[in-house]
C-alpha cells in the first residue's frame, strides 16, 4: 500500500481544517489513513483509502462530501478542484480534477485556495 503524496496531504490538510468536532474527528484520520488505489484518469486523480478499525469515526456513520477547495499548478490554465468523499464515518476517497486540461505533469509545485463555496467552522 502506498503513502499519501505531498499534494493528497496538502489537500486533505486544507480540505479537513476546521474547528467543528466533525473536522477535528477527520483530522485524526489523517495520519491512519493507507491509500489502497490510485488512479489517473488524463484530467485528474481517484485516491481510495483504508482506515483501521481503531480511528475515529464520525457519528451515525456520517457520509458526506467536501470540496471547496482548489489548486493553481503552472501546467493549467484553469486550475484543479477537489472532492473528498466521507462514508461510514470516515475517509473514504479523493477526487482531483482538471477542468477539461490534462492533469500536470509536476504536481511538486502548486497553491491551494479556498473556493468560497462554503463557511469554515
């Protein structure tokens, strides 16, 4: 099973922060997660997680999806969003994509922003 890339971690990092219980129990998450697949598409990127048994969960097996969150990369013209599929409670999967570009080639240099499509707590 592979590691998180610089980029997953930023991401998630960005995604996942906030002050809310929700947030704070996802962040705990981060550390135990293990990528189980990944796959490019051409425009963006699948990331599929596993969790043990022992992390915390969000209550009622909460699922959910995040994805306010985008990146500049020098490649693209229109930039990379994101969307991080919660299921069960927990982490379940990562989605990047372009926005009708090819995905770049170098993803060690990029800059994530909020979207301003939803309030942080």
């Amino acid at each position: 099973m592979d590691t998180l890339t610089s980029l997953e971690q930023a991401v998630l990092e960005k995604l996942l922060s906030g002050e809310s219980e929700g947030y704070r129990i996802l962040q705990k998450q981060i550390p135990a997660l293990r990528v189980t697949e990944r796959k490019m598409t051409g425009v963006g990127f699948f990331t599929r997680f596993s969790l043990p048994d022992e992390a915390p969960n969000l209550p009622d097996e909460a699922s959910l999806e995040i994805g306010d969150v985008g990146a500049d990369f020098t490649d693209l013209k229109h930039g990379a969003g994101f969307v991080l599929f919660i299921r069960k409670g927990g982490i379940y999967m990562l989605e990047g994509f372009t926005y009708g570009e090819p995905w770049p080639r170098d993803v060690r240099s990029f800059h994530l922003y909020y979207d301003g499509t939803s309030e942080r707590v």
